[in-house]
C-alpha cells in the first residue's frame, strides 16, 4: 500500500470546500437581502415624495387659478393696487408661481410616463410596469389636456368673461380628479416596486434555504461517511495497538485531521508489515527466524529490547526459556536465560496461563521488590529490563507457554499494545504450532529410530542422554570462551544438544552379527561398520525432503553430525577423510563427546575406562584425532565432563 495523503484528504477537502462555498453564498444572499429592503425602503420614499410634491403642485394650481380668477373679479370694483396690499399678493407673483406648479406638475406627469424618476441623483426606474398604470396615465392625460388649456386662458386673462369663468370652474371641479389620479398611479408604482422587490427578496430567501441544505448535507456526508469511518477505523487500530494517539469521537478539526491521517498512513504501513509477518508464519523458515522477524518489524510499534518465549512442560507443571532474541543491548540475553527451568506455581505466571490472560508490568524493579528473589526476574532485571508485557501462548486454546515482550525503559506499555499484542500472540502460537510442534513429532520420530539403532549395541538406554549433556557441556565451554563465536550461539548450543543423539542413527543399517561382536571387529566387519555415518546421514536427509514441505531445515545439524563424527582432524578419519576446518564445528564437537562416552562405557568389545584415562586418551588424540583447540578446552573443564559423568555413574554404563 502506498503512503498518499493526498488520496486521503481529498474527500474531506472537497466536502469542506462545498460547505465554505455554500456558506459564503448564504452570506451573499443575506447581504442582497438587506441590501434589497434598504433600496425598496429609498425608493418608497421617493415615491412618496414625487407624487406627493405633485398633488401639492395641484393644489397650488387650484389655489392660484382661484387667486387670479378673483383678482379678475375684484379689479373692475377696486384699484389694483389696494388689491394686491390688502391681500399681501401681487398677481405676477401669483402668475409666476402658477406656471411653475403646472410646469413641475408636467415634468413629474412626463417622467411618470416614461418610466423613470429621478430624485437627488438617484434613478428610480420602473419602465418594466409603468404598462399597469397605462389606463391612469391615459386617463391624467386627457384631464391634464383640459387642464393645461385652463390654465392658459387663466394665465392669459386681463378679464372676467365666460371662457375665463369656465376654465376656473374646470379646475376648480377637476382638481380632486387630478389628486386622485395622482394617488392612483403613485399606489400602482409602489405596489408594483413592493412586488418586483418582494420577488427579487423571495429568490433570495429560496437561494439561502437551497445553500442551507446544501451545507447541511455535506455536513451530514462529511460527518457520516468521512468523519464516523474515519473514526471508527482509528479507534478500531488504536484498540489493536497499532496507533498511539488516543482519540476522542467527534469532528475532527484540521488540525486533527491531518496527523490522523499521517497516522492512518503510517497504520496502513504498519498493517503490511503484519501481512508479510503472516505470509513468512506461512511458508517460512523456523520458529527462531519469525521471532527474529517479529523483533526487528515490530520495534516499529511496540517497544521492546528483547522478545521471550517459555515452554510449558509436558507435565504442566514448568516453564523453561526456549527461545530468545534481543536487539543487543540487553545484557546476557537470551543466553542467561536459555534453558532455565522453574516450577509454575512458583510465580505469578501460572495464573497468567491458567486464566490465559495478559499482563502489562510497567516497573518491573518495583514489581519484584516485595516479591521473593526468582531468579528469572533476577535475571532480566541484571540485563536491564524495567517493563514487560507476558501473554499466553496457546495452541488450539491449550497453553503451550508465554511470550515476553520487554523493555529497558519503565512505562513503556499501554491497553493497546497489549491489545496489538494479543492479536500477534495468537499468530505466534500457529506459527509456532506450525513449525516447532510439527519438528516436534518429526524429531521424535526420528530420535525413536535413533533410540532403536542404540538400544542394539549398548546396555542401557542411557547413552543418548549421555551424548546430549557431554555435547551440550562442551559447546557451553566453547561459548563462555568466545570460541567460534559467531557460530556458537545460543540457538546452537540448544541445537548440539538436540542433534547429538542422532549421530549414530545410521547403526540401524549395521548387522547385529557385527554391531554386538564380543572381539575385535575384521578389517571388512570395521569397512561395513564405518557405513554407518553414511547411512545415517542419508536417513537424516530422507527425513529433511519431507520437511521441505514445512520450508526449513530441521536437519541441516543432525545431517553434519552424523556424517562427521567420526572424521578426523588429521583427515585420517572417515567418511571422506575431511580434515581440520572442513570438519564442520558440531561434528568435532560431537566427536569428542561421542569417544568420551565409549571410552567410559561398557561395550561388547571392550571394559570401560575411568575418566582420567578417557581424557588421557582424548589428549593424545589432540590435533590427530580431534580439534586441538576444543581439546584445550575440554582439559580446562574437565570437572564438568566428570561430574556429568557422576551423575549417569549410579546406572552402568
Ligand atoms: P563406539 O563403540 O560408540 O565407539 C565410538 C568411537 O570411540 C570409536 O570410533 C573410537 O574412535 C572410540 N573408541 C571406542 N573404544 C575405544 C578404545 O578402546 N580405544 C580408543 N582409543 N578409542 C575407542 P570407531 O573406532 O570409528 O568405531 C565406531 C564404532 O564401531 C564403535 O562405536 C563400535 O560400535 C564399533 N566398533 C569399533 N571397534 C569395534 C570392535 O573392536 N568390536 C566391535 N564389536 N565393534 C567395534
Ligand atoms: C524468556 O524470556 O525467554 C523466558 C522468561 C522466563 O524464564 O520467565
Ligand atoms: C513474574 O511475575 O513471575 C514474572 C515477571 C515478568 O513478567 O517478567
Ligand atoms: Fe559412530
């Protein structure tokens, strides 16, 4: 899977721009809205005012035509003059106001008809259904006709005869027609504008409803199909371990957003590692090679230094260290451990596998402090181990043993790395179902056969045990003194200790006539007996193809072993005659174990010899017979081999 952001976020970018947009929109309409209602409100007012001024216009007109009809009318009883200083007037005053009602009159009528008003310098354009007011115009029209004719006559008039008469009575009569007219038309405008305004306002309202839902939707998406997965995802890997940021449901912010999904990446990652832990469990190599796998992959999410593995005992009733790997900075692991026993009901991890569940142990030094001193604890302790989380391991929910995961530092483990953990355990447990417990039976099987060669030329069943601890002993003196230090790991020395008593398997194929001889064997009785190295390689490896369905070697040491344990480092031996190094380092180790055993056993052909002579032997065989550097070695630990020997003595051998 690859690691894109990008990919990621693109959903919630898109949603969220939708949301912004739409928001900005609603904002735009509200803005349009009020902007509507405060132009409606202006253009209101001006209507008001024009048609207003006009009917004032029209009342002046009334007014003035009054005015001067009676100034007719009064001239020929009085003096003008008199006239026009008793009633404060003077009629050109009065003539002149009159033709500027009806020209202000006229200007507000013509740009009524064409639709436009103009007021300040604002232009009040209702063009679009001045067609409404069409009847009222038409109607102001042929009365401002007659209007404007008296008007004229009035204006024109030096005295009172029927025409001047009957215009003042015109205007006087069709004043309030005029007003109402008036009236009419500035109602239609208004209620029209309040129409077209309340449409553009309606549009608006509908636009802000639209982008509302709008918002609310992708807000429902955002949350429901981004945000809750998102969420639930990240909890559900938080929950198996695998992310380390504890989150809270809820919407994320961006700010939260964007580490989560940095964090669902590096998941996504972490998720292939497991996938390919899986497939190597499947078809891979033995138990040793997936803990070491685990231990290098897995340092990525959980921390650890050093990975454990104990066995339970056929019995149930101990526990010893199987298996280890570290990361080399704990101190003496898993080599102090290796091989350790102790009782279960000793410590606290029997009911860890009784009730199959786990433990996280965050200070391991104050954990052990009030506990009594187990020397396991001791152990890690010395190494550097402050925390650990133990789990169970079982097979077909049997328990087979425990798995370590610990750390040198304290409070390094949560829930979720136990939870991680947890998961992994199980796989463990197949993988570990898969591979040791199937080597199991497979090595069983052939350690019985190796049992039945041995069972035909030595007394007791006693030998194999024998070859085990005097293998082991010596590959142990081998480690402590850094020898081939590269080869002699801990996985090794376990290894020699296994493989060992398989050396002389081939002896299966070997006649009892010659096997139980009493006497010294003839030359072709040792030729046909010498086959035995042979042989047991070639069963060993007849074994091995059927192991090939299990991907891995389970042989490869027992093979070298028994085909080389009887080489000699002269190359005097056979056989091939290999000699010094070509000897692979299990054979000469065996070797010398193997001669240690005859030589202190009873056989067929011989009586046997104490230690000290054995090792007298041994020491002659220096450089000729075995590698002279492990023959230093064993001299120097002689006490070993002798109280190993001791303790087989109490049976003949
Ligand atoms: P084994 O009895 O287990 O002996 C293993 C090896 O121990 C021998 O390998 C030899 O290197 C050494 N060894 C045993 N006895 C003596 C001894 O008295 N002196 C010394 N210096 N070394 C001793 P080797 O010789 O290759 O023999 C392989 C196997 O052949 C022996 O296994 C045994 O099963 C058989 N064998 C060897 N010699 C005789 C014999 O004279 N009579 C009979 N019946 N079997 C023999
Ligand atoms: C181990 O770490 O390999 C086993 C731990 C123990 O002995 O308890
Ligand atoms: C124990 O509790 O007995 C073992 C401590 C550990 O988990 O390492
Ligand atoms: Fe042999």
């Amino acid at each position: 899977m690859k690691k894109n952001n990008a990919l990621t976020l693109k959903p919630v970018r898109t949603i969220v721009i939708i949301i912004l947009i739409a928001f900005v929109l609603i904002l735009a309409c509200f803005i349009s809205l009020r902007e509507y209602a405060a132009k409606r409100d202006y253009e209101d007012k001006i209507l008001l005012n024009l048609y207003g001024k006009q009917r004032m216009y029209t009342q002046s007109i009334s007014k003035d035509a009054g005015l001067i009809y009676t100034f007719l009318l009064n001239q020929n009883a009085n003096n003008n003059d008199l006239y026009i200083i008793e009633n404060g007037y003077r009629i050109d005053d009065i003539r002149e106001s009159l033709r500027n009602s009806k020209q202000s009159f006229l200007e507000i009528f013509e740009a009524t008809q064409s639709g436009y008003l103009t007021w300040d310098s604002y232009e009040l354009n209702f063009s679009g259904f001045i067609s409404k007011a069409s009847s009222h115009i038409e109607d102001i029209k042929n009365l401002w006709l007659n209007f404007d004719n008296a008007i004229m006559i009035i204006l024109e008039a030096d005295e009172i005869n029927s025409e001047v008469t009957e215009a003042a009575l015109y205007i006087n009569n069709h004043n309030l027609e005029l007003l109402d007219y008036s009236e009419q038309i500035q109602e239609i405008i208004l209620n029209e504008s309040i129409k077209s305004s309340g449409r553009m306002e309606m549009l608006f309202r509908v636009l802000i409803v639209l982008f509302s839902a709008i918002t609310i939707i992708a807000l429902f998406h955002l949350v429901r199909f981004i945000i809750l997965p998102f969420n639930q995802l990240y909890q559900g890997l938080s929950q198996i371990g695998l992310s380390e940021i504890p989150v809270k449901p809820g919407f994320p912010t961006k700010k939260k957003v964007i580490p989560m999904v940095n964090e669902i990446s590096d998941i996504f990652l972490k998720i292939e590692d497991l996938i390919s832990l899986i497939q190597n469990m499947n078809n891979n190599s033995s138990f040793t090679e997936i803990l070491d796998f685990i231990n290098t992959t897995f340092s990525k999410i959980i921390p650890y230094n050093y990975i454990g593995i104990a066995l339970l005992s056929d019995d149930k009733t101990q526990l010893s260290a199987s298996y280890g790997v570290s990361d080399g900075l704990v101190l003496g692991l898993p080599e102090n451990l290796m091989g350790l026993s102790f009782e279960l009901n000793e410590t606290s991890l029997e009911e860890l596998i009784q009730s199959g569940s786990s433990r996280i142990i965050n200070d391991l030094e104050a954990y052990a402090a009030d506990k009594p001193k187990k020397t396991y604890n001791q152990i890690i302790l010395n190494a550097g181990i402050r925390a650990s989380i133990t789990l169970p391991l079982k097979v077909s929910g049997k328990p087979v043993g425990i798995i370590f995961f610990s750390s040198m530092n304290k409070n390094v483990y949560h829930e979720g790395h136990l939870n991680f953990l947890e998961t992994l355990a199980n796989s463990i447990a197949i993988s570990f179902y898969q591979t040791t417990y199937i080597d199991n039976i497979i090595y069983s099987s052939v350690l019985a056969l190796a049992k039945l060669a041995e069972a035909r030329d030595s007394d007791t069943g006693e030998h194999l045990e024998r070859m085990k601890t005097y293998s082991r002993i010596i590959a142990e003196t081998l480690h402590e003194n850094d020898m081939y230090a590269n080869q002699v790991t801990w996985e090794f020395i376990n290894n020699i200790e296994r493989y060992s008593p398989l050396h002389d398997i081939g002896k299966v194929g070997v006649a009892d006539s010659i096997l139980q001889k009493p006497g010294n064997l003839t030359k072709e009785e040792f030729e046909e007996m010498k086959k035995h190295a042979l042989y047991g390689a070639e069963v060993l490896r007849y074994a091995e193809q059927n192991m090939e369905r299990q991907g891995h070697s389970l042989f490869g040491l027992g093979i070298e072993i028994t085909e080389g344990h009887h080489e000699k480092w002269d190359g005097s031996g056979y056989p091939y005659g290999r000699k010094g190094l070509e000897i692979p380092l299990s054979a000469r180790i065996v070797a010398i174990a193997d001669v240690f055993d005859a030589l202190t056993s009873r056989r067929p052909y011989k009586e046997p010899f104490s230690p000290e002579e054995s090792f007298k032997i041994i020491e002659e065989g220096k450089g000729k017979h075995f590698d002279p550097d492990i023959v230093d070695l064993v001299m120097a630990n002689k006490y070993r081999l002798k109280k190993a020997y001791k303790n087989f003595a109490t049976v003949p051998h």
